[in-house]
C-alpha cells in the first residue's frame, strides 16, 4: 500500500489548517508528524484517514484517488492521545471488539488479543472495566485495540503522552519493531523531537500546517533545509545569533571576532543566522578551534544526570545542556564555548547555506 497527498490543503473559514502539502508514504513506513501543538499534525492525520475532505488536493491510495471516500471505506486504525474504551466491557473484549464486528474466528481473535496484550503488558488487567483502569492502563487498551486490528494505515496522535516515563520509553523501543514487522504504513504524531529520534523512519518537520521538510529522521534532523525545520527538531529550543563575514573574519552579535574557521569559512561574505542545539553550547573548551561567548548565567535547572544552563550573552538568551550537575548562581559571568564543527548556517531567507561537518552525517 502507498498513500500519496498531493497538494492537499485543508481550510476552515479564512483559517488554513493544512498548506499545500505533498507527501508520499510507503508500505511498511513509519512517518513521525513532529510540530508544536496546533503545527497541523491532528489536522493531516484526520484526511489522510478519511474523517475530513481536503479543500484543494487529492488523497491516492495506491494510485486510485479517494478523496472524497469516508473512513469506514478505508482500511484505517486510530489512536488519540485522549484514550477513548467502551465503559461497558473489559479490556479483553475492548481489544477484540473490532475484530467481533469484523467476524473472524474466535481463535484468531484470541491470538491476535493476546499477542497485542503481552507488547503492552495488559496481562492482569483483561478482566478489568475501563473505570477501573488508569490512565495509561486505559491508554494501552486503545494501543492494543488499534494494534489488533492490522489496518493498513495507522494513525497514531500522541498516544504515548498520558503514559508514566517508565512505560513511555519501553514503548518506545519496542513500538518501532511493530510497526516494522506490520507491513502497515504508521503515522506518529508527536510534538518532542527526542521521541522522532528514537522511533527512527522518516520524520515530516510541521510548522503552521505547511511540511517544511520530509525525508529520513537523522538527515532532517542534522541537515534541516531552513531555519524554520531546525527550529521543529530543536528541545531545548534552537540557539541563534547572527554573524556577519568579511574575508576570513567573522563577527558575532554575541561581542567580538573570530576567525571564520569550519562552517564559518564556507560559506562568502555576506550576513548570516547561526544555529546550534543546546548540547553544543559548553561550558569548557576543548583546547580546540572554539568559539567563546561570554555570558551571564540566569538560572540552572538540574535534572540529575543533566544540567539546564539558561545564559545572557548580550540581546542573547541561550540554553546549554550540559552533563552531570552544574550548581551555578544566578548573575554568575562565565565563558561559554561554541564548536564550529556543530553550526548552521541560513541565509537571510532562512535558507540553510552550510552545516558544520559534524551535522553531515545522515
């Protein structure tokens, strides 16, 4: 199976929801949607199931166009980050109910319950009712229902949000050898790039209903094509200043010249934005061909094996993510250190002109 969108837009009044979006989605695919709340991701998963008509565009299933078919026309499985079971019945036969509407056997029934039972670790719960369940019990009911029922395209809204952090990362790891052993096309919604990273695939970066860009999760991820992308697959958020080059000198908003060494040097004289992650903003050098930024620390949050380290440089907040624990007081002026093996580069378009060579790995 192979679901194309070819130009689809989706308004509603003068709102546009969804702009002029062209995908194609392969069998046995896994597509993360990854966007900020209100990117669009809900809005794109909802025509591609049939639940809402695109505007302007066409929807094509293996090459026939269905458009205009509604859901219950199409092979489709969904899950919302809202758990949605029937109160009535138990979670054995939550999980079976599309397949009793379907009319399979009863030994197919079972086997496809249990086994979607054991991945989500439901066992001691098949005889409990929905309202005696918690969240992410109830939660992984509606996984399993969706899971059972080998749709062809299944649609996944967040559905590991409501879950506790324990769970969350088991599932993780093991959602991705699903999806590959399914032979289904899955679309995952979420809005935390560390989430696309570890499910791998091919990621589609959403920002304000457009797709800025679409294609294998590590190469948008570390040859993002604009500054808006960079920005989608950036938590922390993206860190920038600006620089303006002349000959092999560069000077930075953030105080001072250096020498434009690694992506700094590839690129002509001219005006540029400079991104970089927060893991690539440290508070040590190297020895090495860094870039210091001076800075005055706002605030450091400590997560235990990481630090969050929130800096003043200038017009300049940036974040640094650094490891272990770093007790350092509000108001404290220190240097912080920037590899230029790890920079972006844009143009004044937004347009991505250089990658430190450290990002070209795909």
């Amino acid at each position: 199976m192979t679901i194309v969108l070819e130009g689809v837009s989706k308004k509603v009044g003068a709102s546009v929801q969804i702009d002029n979006i062209s995908m194609t989605l392969e069998r046995g695919s896994l597509n993360v949607l990854l966007g900020a709340t209100l990117a669009g991701k809900t809005s794109l998963m909802r025509l591609m199931a049939g639940l809402d008509a695109p505007t302007s565009g066409r929807v094509l299933v293996n090459g026939r166009d269905v458009t205009g078919w509604p859901v219950q026309r199409r092979s489709v499985a969904m899950v919302y980050q809202q758990f949605i079971n029937y109160p009535s019945l138990n979670v054995y036969e939550n999980i079976a109910s599309p397949l009793r509407v379907a009319g399979l056997p009863t030994s197919e029934i079972d086997s496809r319950v249990r086994d979607a039972v054991r991945l989500l670790k439901l066992e001691p719960y098949l005889d409990r009712k929905p309202l005696n369940l918690s969240g992410g019990q109830q939660q992984r009911t509606a996984i399993a229902r969706a899971l059972v029922k080998r749709a062809d395209l299944v649609l996944l809204d967040e559905p590991l949000a409501n879950l506790d952090y324990k769970l969350r990362e088991e599932l993780r790891e093991e959602l991705p050898k699903v999806f590959a052993a399914s032979g289904a096309i899955f679309v995952y919604a979420t809005t935390e790039p560390s989430e696309a990273l570890l499910l791998g695939g091919n990621t589609a970066a959403l920002f304000e209903g457009r797709v800025t860009q679409f294609g294998p999760t590590p190469q948008v991820y570390r040859r993002p094509r604009d500054l808006i992308t960079a920005q989608v697959f950036s938590d922390p958020p993206l860190n920038t200043l600006t620089m303006r080059k002349r000959g092999g000198v560069a000077a930075l908003s953030t105080g001072g010249h250096v020498r434009a060494s690694g992506a700094l040097g590839t690129v002509p004289d001219g005006d540029y934005k400079v991104g970089f992650r927060a893991h690539h903003l440290s508070l040590g050098s190297s020895g090495g061909d860094e870039i210091a930024v001076p800075a005055v620390v706002s605030v450091a949050e400590i997560t235990g094996s990481e630090s969050y380290v929130h800096l003043d440089s200038g017009e300049h907040r940036f974040v640094s993510l650094v490891p272990g624990v770093r007790r350092l007081d509000p108001g404290a002026t220190i240097t912080a250190y920037l590899d230029p093996r790890h920079l972006f580069l844009f143009d004044s378009a937004g347009r991505l002109v250089a990658a430190g060579t450290e990002q070209k790995a795909a």
